[in-house]
C-alpha cells in the first residue's frame, strides 16, 4: 500500500473532530439520561397526587354520609367539623422498608345557606414529596340536608 504524505491527511479524522464528537456524544447520552430521571421523578410525583386525590375523596365521602337534617323532630345534624377531626393517613403508594408517606386531611365545613339548607365540604390532603415541599389536593362538594 503506497501511503504518500498527500493521502495520509486526508484519510483519517482530525483530533478536532474527534473531540467535538466525543462532546457531542456526552451532551446526548447525559441528557438522555437527565430526561429519564426527570420522567421517573414526574410519575412518581404523579402517583403521589393521584394516591392523595384519593384519600381527600375518601373522607369527602365520609363526610357526605353522615346525616343531617334540620327538619325533623329532633332536629340532626351531623355534619359540623368537630366531627371530622384532622386524619393522617398512609398514601397508597408501593413502599419497602421505611419509605412509607404520610398525608393529612383536613376537612372544613361551611354553611352556605339556611333557606335552602346548604353546606359546603372541602377537604384538603397535603402530603409531601422527596424533600420539595408540602403539596395540597383539594376535593370540594355542596351538600343539602337529608330529604
């Protein structure tokens, strides 16, 4: 094989653009690899709102249960907050060993109307997440008295 000095130069890749590929490569492969924790990070935060929804949903329907009706004889009314106290609760995630979450709900009642009878429930589930803060849910509902 006949290697001239003219032919040398032109048949391999310059260390210039070998660096500058290199760098290329790095830049994708840690951005792919930025994007991927960045996905997992994002539906694990998913799965923590949707377990939290959930929970605040629950005790709303606790809360819609009780009765309440200010038109008997006796009058009844079961649905005041003092009997729906601040609850904790385990988020209903997957958990191993001691990554268990704790959410708290807390639910407010407020009489909108007394001709029509009208309240409203809310309940707010705040739980936390990977050292980022507090996050809240909110579930609200109107609620008339029994019929």
């Amino acid at each position: 094989m006949n290697l001239s000095r003219s032919n040398f130069g032109k048949r391999a890749f310059t260390l210039v653009e070998v660096v500058v590929a290199s760098a290329i490569s790095a830049l994708t492969i840690t951005s792919s690899i930025y994007a991927y924790t960045l996905s997992a990070k994002r539906a694990e935060w998913s799965a923590y709102s949707l377990a939290a929804h959930s929970l605040a949903v629950q005790r709303l329907e606790q809360v819609r249960a009780c009765k309440w009706d200010p038109t008997a004889t006796p009058a009844v009314d079961q649905l005041v907050a003092t009997n729906f106290q601040a609850q904790i609760n385990m988020l209903d995630i997957p958990f191993k060993g001691t990554n268990i979450v704790y959410a708290t709900n807390f639910t407010t009642i407020t009489t909108l109307s007394t001709n029509p009878h009208l309240k409203m429930i809310q309940v707010d589930c705040r739980w936390p997440f990977m050292g980022r803060g507090i996050f809240t849910n909110t579930v609200v509902t109107y609620r008339t008295s029994d019929q």
